[in-house]
C-alpha cells in the first residue's frame, strides 16, 4: 500500500526542512552566537538541574520565566507564552489562525518557515518583494495588508536573511491600517538600533511579537523562545499550544542567564563591532557587495557565482557560509554570520583568497 495517499497535498508538495551540515571548522552559516555559556555558570546551572525530579511534568505551561518577563517588560504575565524555541511559536500562532484560504502576507525575501507553514496549513501567501537595495517596501505592504479583511502579516525584523528592519512607527502605522494580526518576529533585535515592539502589545490587540534567546542569549542547543501580545490575544493563541515543550533545564537556564545580562551586553556590543569590521572589509574588496544589516549577519555577492564560493570556503578553506542564491531576489548573495574574532578574519582571508584566486589554505 502506498501510505502517500493519505498525506494532505500542501505537505506532499513540501521539500524537506534542512540545513547545509558540513562539518566545517568556522561556522557561521546558522546564526548563532560564537559563544558558549561560561564554563563555570554551566557548572552551576547543572549542579541545581540534578535536585529537580526528572520523572515529574514540568509545568504545562511555563509560568516561570513569564512571570521574569513580566517584571522585565512591565506587562501582565499572561502577555507571555514561552517555547522550546521561538519556530515553536510561528508554528503555533499559523496554527491558531491560518486556515485553507487564509490571506497571509509575507514580505519577501525572508524567514522560509513563515511561508512553509502558512502553505501547510493552506493559506493564501500573499507575497510582497524587497525594492532593489533589499529595503522593505513598506508602501507595498501597508497597500497589501489594508487590503486584507482578516489573516496573518508576518515580518521578521531585522530579517533573515536581508538583516533589514522596520521601525516601530511604520509597525504602529501598519497595525492601525489593518484587522489582520501582525507577527513580528523579532529574533535578531538585539543587534538592532531599533527599540523591540514589545512595549505596543499594551494597546495592540493584533500585535503579536517572537523572541528568542537562541542568537543573542547563546542558547540555541537549549531551545527557549517567547512570545508577547496582550493577555486576549495570548489566551487564544495558548488554547494551540503543544502543552509541557519547556524542559526544566532550558528554563532554569534561561532564568540564570537573565541574571547575567552584563555578560550578553558586552557580548552584543562585541558582536556589532565584529560586523562592522566584516562588512568594511568586504566592502574593499573589488567587485564584492555588502548589503547593510541590522543583525548578527549579512549578505553579500562577490564577482564569482554564489555555489562556486560556498563550496570554495567549504571545501578549501573549511569555512562554513549560507548559499542564499535560490531566494527570491538574491541570485548571486551568499549569508554569513559574525563569529569571533579570529573566525570573522579568517573568512575575510578565506573569502579574500577565493575572489583573488591566491593558493589555497588547507583547511
Ligand atoms: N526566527 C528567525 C527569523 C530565525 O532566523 C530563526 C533561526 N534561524 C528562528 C526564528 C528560530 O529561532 P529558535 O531557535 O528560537 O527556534
């Protein structure tokens, strides 16, 4: 028998969601941040993890860490719901609202999961493209979501994989010109000189924003995201949600570390630096165009095809970028993201190397 003919059409004509995970010795193709939690915080972290019981639920639904956020944030705990990372929450708030037919409106080109799940779930992607600096095209949206009676606006900001942001004025424009929802997804913005939206889900009943401790909190392996909007706005939406995806370990974690902002302050401001310095770097590089961003990564191309130099890097150099060709309007760019000091230069020399055609390093 064949099990294929039980499968929804939106999901046969899916492809597989997957990664490039070549072994490489500098990576910096996911995003991430270059560093690992202190060695002694771990330490601590797992010394406390080894009291709790491990054959007990944890909370259905975490309270701890919102009630953290509420505090942070000055918002009502229920303005919080918290995921084994934020993909959790795209996933949940589609689910809540998006339907066969459901107008959902994607800026392009972004985030390839808000459309997959959109498609999934047989909403009617309405798709709006960049202008040609890769520049939001914040006329095309408002026309497009003002058009819309009700449905899904999603916007990640800054964005991956252009690094563009909105501002908060044209979100608050945005909000007033549609019923639509508008999900924010805003995984990078604490590289952003943009302030965070959180603070609009006091008056915005459609407002919905994502967060995510796996870029600037270095803890993607432990998988912790979060989302605010108002308390109306979350009772919904939690009705959704898979009950008991946050692990004790992960919370508890994501707790410490929020008493350790210093450290991750120090570390963004690292990070900026490191990105200014990459981009003014390729920017000297003959041929090679560097596309601003407000985030832990960006784009450029170089005078040779996008593949070629992904797997020059790779395959010479060991040194791991995301070829960012097949979207839309990115023919030639590849995506980087900043690593430490040391992995940041070295893919300058490495990508340096390539372009020039001088002898390759081993890697
Ligand atoms: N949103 C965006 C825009 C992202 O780029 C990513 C990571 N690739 C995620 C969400 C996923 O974050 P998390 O690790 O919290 O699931």
């Amino acid at each position: 028998m064949d099990a294929r003919n039980n499968f929804r059409q939106s999901v046969l004509d899916l492809s597989p969601y997957s990664v490039s995970g070549h072994p490489a010795k500098i990576k910096l193709n996911q995003n991430e941040s270059p560093f690992d939690i202190p060695a002694d915080l771990k330490k601590q972290i797992i010394e406390e993890f080894i009291k709790i019981n491990w054959n007990r639920y944890p909370e259905v639904f975490s309270t701890v860490l919102p009630k953290r956020f509420a505090e942070m944030y000055d918002l009502p705990v229920k303005s919080f719901i918290v995921a084994n990372g934020s993909n959790e929450l795209i996933y949940t708030v589609a689910m809540s609202i998006v339907k066969e037919g459901t107008d959902v409106l994607i800026p392009q080109p972004t985030f390839y999961l808000f459309e997959k799940v959109a498609k999934i779930l047989g909403g009617n992607v309405l798709k709006v493209y960049a202008d040609s600096n890769l520049d939001f095209d914040e006329a095309g949206i408002l026309k497009a979501a003002s058009a819309m009676k009700s449905g899904l606006v999603i916007i990640g900001s800054p964005n991956n994989p252009t690094g563009k942001s909105v501002s908060p004025e044209f979100v608050s424009r945005l909000l007033e010109s549609t019923p639509a929802v508008v999900l924010v997804d805003e995984a990078y913005i604490e590289f952003s000189p943009h302030r965070s939206l959180i603070s609009l889900t006091k008056a915005q009943k459609n407002l919905v924003v994502l967060r995510t401790f796996s870029k600037a909190f270095s803890l993607a392996g432990l998988r912790i995201g979060y989302l605010v909007a108002h308390p109306d706005t979350t009772f919904e939406i939690l009705k959704v949600k898979i009950p008991f995806t946050v692990n004790p370990l992960s919370e508890f974690t994501a707790l410490k570390l929020l008493d350790h902002k210093e450290l991750f302050t120090e570390r963004i401001a690292f990070l900026k630096r490191q990105l200014a310095r990459m981009t003014d770097d390729l920017g000297k590089m003959a041929g090679v165009s560097v596309v601003d961003s407000h985030a832990n990564f960006f784009l450029f191309s170089t005078p040779l095809p996008a593949g070629k130099v992904f797997e020059e890097l790779l395959e010479r150099r060991s040194v791991l970028v995301r070829d960012v060709s097949s979207y839309p309007l990115l023919g030639n760019y590849l995506r980087v993201n900043v690593g430490t000091e040391d992995e940041s230069a070295s893919f300058v020399k490495s990508l340096r190397d390539c372009i020039e055609g001088s002898p390759r390093t081993q890697g």
